[in-house]
C-alpha cells in the first residue's frame, strides 16, 4: 500500500503519513471522531494493551478524520497517551481505500442499535449522532516493511476487538 497519503499533525503541520510511522510493527488505529462510542470503547482496550505493545516493538499510531482540534480532543476525551503519534486524515482517502466506509446497515441496522443502547446504559454518552457516517473505526497491523498483515474493519456499531484479539493476531504476525 502506498502511505503517501497527506494527514495533519497535533500541530497542525502537514506531512505524508509515512514520515509519522515507526521503523518497526505498527498498529494503526482509525478513529472516527473524538465523541464516537466505539472509538471510546476501543481506546479502552487498546489503553490496557499498551505496556504489552511496547514490550513487544508494537508502536501506535492514530488517524482521526477531523481537523487538528478533533485530535486535542480525542487526546484528552478518549485519555490518549503522549507515546501514542495522532495525526489526521481529513479526506478519509485512506480509510476508503482500506474499506472503511459508510453503510446504512452498519449505522442503523440491529446490532447498531441495541450496541449504542447497551452503550447509553453503561453512562456512554455519544455527544454527536451524524448521518450518514463517513466512516469505521478500524485496526491495522503493519509489519517493519509497512505491509499490512491483519486488518479489522468494524461491521457494525460497537464491533471492536477484544484486547485477547488484538494480542492474538500481534504474535501471530510477529511469529511468538
């Protein structure tokens, strides 16, 4: 794939993706925006990973689709490390060409609803309802050479791996 793509930094300068990507294993996290639910939830798991990541040569990188402010907020909202590089993608070029795109279904079909109720149940509160969508969150493992070797798109609202998940596909990829 070619990373060539133009995000925007925290600071707001505008560099091609590949500059901000780590030598080593990168996991790429797609944020949708700072008030997603699932994007929530998902830091949530990725959070309690982070130790183990590192341990392993595992670097995160996230890419919001907002402007640069989106990433402040997504920083201090979602409790996003300084370790962790966020730049954003605000054409979301990259997030369609990986697939990650709108579907009626998967904003408004069963397993949305009853996902974003169990959510507002558990004191979630998503501040911005949009339609249509402009995109799922996703995962991305990248090796050292950039090449992608496991990809998770959400199919549904709340469709988000498992901690165990995630750290099974790392060692599968890295050969642990």
């Amino acid at each position: 794939m070619n990373w060539k793509y133009q995000v925007h930094t925290e600071d707001g300068e505008r560099v091609e993706l590949q500059t901000l990507m780590p030598k080593g294993w990168c996991l790429m996290i797609l944020f949708r925006h700072a008030e997603c639910m699932e994007c929530n939830l998902l830091v949530h798991e990725l959070n309690a990973l982070q130790n183990h990541l590192q341990e392993w040569g595992v670097s995160i990188l996230g890419i919001g689709n907002g402007g640069v402010t989106s990433l402040h907020r997504l920083r201090s909202r979602l409790g996003i490390s300084q370790e962790i590089r966020l730049c954003s993608h605000g054409e979301r070029v990259l997030h369609k060409d990986l697939q990650l795109h709108n579907s009626f279904w998967r904003a408004w079909g069963p397993k949305a609803i009853w996902n974003t109720i169990k959510g507002f149940q558990q004191g979630h509160a998503q501040r911005s309802i949009a339609f249509p969508m402009g995109q799922q969150s996703g995962l991305l493992l990248l090796n050292p050479k950039q090449q992608q070797v496991w990809l998770h798109r959400s199919e549904f609202l709340g469709d988000i791996p498992s901690q165990g998940e995630i750290l099974e596909q790392v060692l599968i990829h890295r050969g642990e």
